[in-house]
C-alpha cells in the first residue's frame, strides 16, 4: 500500500486551502451562523464551479469521477476552515444515496443538478432511537450545537409518490444506504481530522506569544505535552482515516471494520483536542469572540455523528466475531 498522497491530489489541498482562506474566513462563518441558510448561494455556486459537488460522481453524470481518498483531501481542508453549509448531506450523504440507487435515470436528473450547483439533498433516515444500523430504522433533526450546519425535521403524513421515486429495489434499501453512510463517516472523519489540525495551529501559535511567569507558555512542559498528545491524537485518527478512504475505494473486505476504527479514533480525537485547545488558551478560548468555539462545536457535533467512539467499538468487535 502506498501511503502517500499523489501529486494531483497534494495539488487539490493546495488549492482548496487558497480557496477557502480566501472565500471561507471566520467571519463569513459566523454571519453565515445568524442567518437561516447556512451558505449564500454565491458561495455554493463558486464550489460547483470549482468541481468539488461532483468530485465523487461520473464524469457522464457531471461530476469528476475522483474516489474517496481525493474527497478525503479536501475535506479536511473544509474541516480546517469550519466551512458551513450542507456539503456532506448534499453530496455524500442525499446526493451519494441516488448515485448508489438511483435508476440511470434519476442519476442524470439530479447528479448533474447538484453537480452544477442548481439543487441541494439530503437524507432522512436518522431516528430519535439513536441507532444507526439497519434495525433502527423504523420511519416515524432541530436545534443543534452546531450552527454552521442546520438541521430539520422532516414529518410524513401519507406521503404518496410515484414508483419512479423509489431509489433502488423495494425492501432492499439497507445495502445501498449502508454503503453510502460508509462513505460519509470517512468523509466527516476527515473533516474532523481538519478542524483538529487547524486548532493544533492556532494553540501553537498561541502558546509562543503567550507570556505566563516572564516566558512564553509554549516553552513550558506542561503545555508542550499537551500539545504533543494533540498532535498524537490528530495523526492517529488522519492514518486510520486515510487507510480506510483507501479500504473503500478498493472494495476491501475488512472495510467496515476499517470505517469504524477511523471514526472512533476521530470522535475521541476530536473531542479531545478542541478542548484541549481552550484549555491552554485559557480565559480568551471560552469566549465567543474567539474562534476557537466554532471549532469545539463542530467537534462536538461531529463526534456523534454516524455514531460515536463506544457505538464504532462495539461495531468493530460485532464485526470481528466469528
């Protein structure tokens, strides 16, 4: 296995690192915060434009046919840049469920308009049981910490549609949706990857400027081992993630498994590290000024989402028991 990044997609993070520091600064996050549409279309039409809403669709369905580890990229530049709107049920979660489903038909329909920056989706299939597999779903969202990315509830109340919306074969929908749901755990595992880095940079970068007792508070053991443990945790949950975008992509068997030590490293990593973080700020990293909480409140949404750390361990154990 080849671990490394190829010289296309090391140029795909260069660019989405440009991008995004020059089109997704913390202040168009936090007004994007106060308004109900967490992007203004002007943005969502400049990522159509740079070919990330369809990076992981057929080139014949408008997209770039690129795999999961390319995605993996450029999430976590989106993770570094807290970037809000709803990329991820859009694309890997609303939009991937047609791409694994759908008919050659609604794939045309809908991939190239999401493609094109001209439609939105998302998937429903989350319950208030707080499972996540298939025998959670029983088909009966809302205030979340996490005010980059809105949620909603959707209600059926004999809901009719015709039989050309069904997505895939009747009864047979778990297959599909749990491929699907794979591929978006990566995905947030790397973007949680991002936001952990960027807030690893920001305490450094802190800690050398910070004067505690006549010298910088970098310069203490106390910090630097935190700040280490950070680092740790951050490239740990980064190899378990690459390693199982690369699973996916390849079809491998043990990729379930691989999807699942991938987001329970990350849930706990990210958690971890955000607080860590403003810990060694001190007082300035509870404020809301600093931008330090967009962070921590995405991790913390992000950490149960797909499931978090304990429900990913119990799955990889269920997995390796013969």
């Amino acid at each position: 296995m080849d671990i490394g990044f190829t010289e296309e997609q090391e140029l795909l993070r260069d660019t989405a690192r440009r991008f995004l520091e020059s089109e997704c600064d913390t202040q168009f996050v936090r007004k994007r915060m106060a308004e109900p549409a967490a992007v203004t279309d002007e943005f969502w039409q400049k990522l159509a434009e740079q070919g990330w809403l369809g990076i992981v669709y057929p080139e014949e369905e408008g997209g770039s046919g690129l795999g999961l580890v390319d995605l993996v990229v450029l999430m976590e530049e989106m993770g570094r840049a807290v970037m809000p709107g709803p990329f991820l049920s859009t694309v890997l979660l609303g939009g991937a469920a047609i791409g694994e489903a759908g008919t050659q038909a609604q794939r045309r329909q809908w991939l190239t308009q999401i493609a094109a920056g001209k439609a939105k989706a998302a998937l429903a299939w989350t319950e208030p049981n707080l499972r996540w597999d298939a025998a959670g779903i029983t088909l009966r969202v809302l205030s979340t910490i996490d005010e980059t990315r809105k949620l909603c509830e959707v209600r059926l109340d004999n809901v009719s549609l015709p039989a050309a919306a069904l997505l895939g074969e009747k009864h047979a929908g778990w297959a599909p949706l749990s491929r699907v749901v794979a591929r978006a755990t990566v995905a947030l595992a790397a973007e949680m990857c991002g936001g952990a880095q960027q807030v690893l940079d920001m305490t450094v970068a802190y800690a050398k400027i910070r004067i505690a007792f006549g010298k910088p508070i970098g310069s203490y053991q106390g910090v630097k081992h935190q700040a280490a443990d950070m680092l740790v945790a951050i490239e740990n949950a980064k190899s378990l993630t690459y390693y199982a975008a690369w699973a996916v992509d390849q079809r491998f068997e043990e990729a379930p498994i691989a999807v699942s030590m991938a987001k329970a490293a990350a849930s706990d990593m990210a958690r971890k590290v955000a607080g860590t973080g403003i810990q060694l700020h001190g007082g300035i990293g509870m404020t809301w000024e600093h931008d330090l909480q967009l962070y921590f409140k995405r991790a913390k949404a992000s950490e149960v989402a797909f499931g978090d750390a304990t429900w990913h361990r119990e799955r990889v154990a269920q997995l390796m028991t013969p």
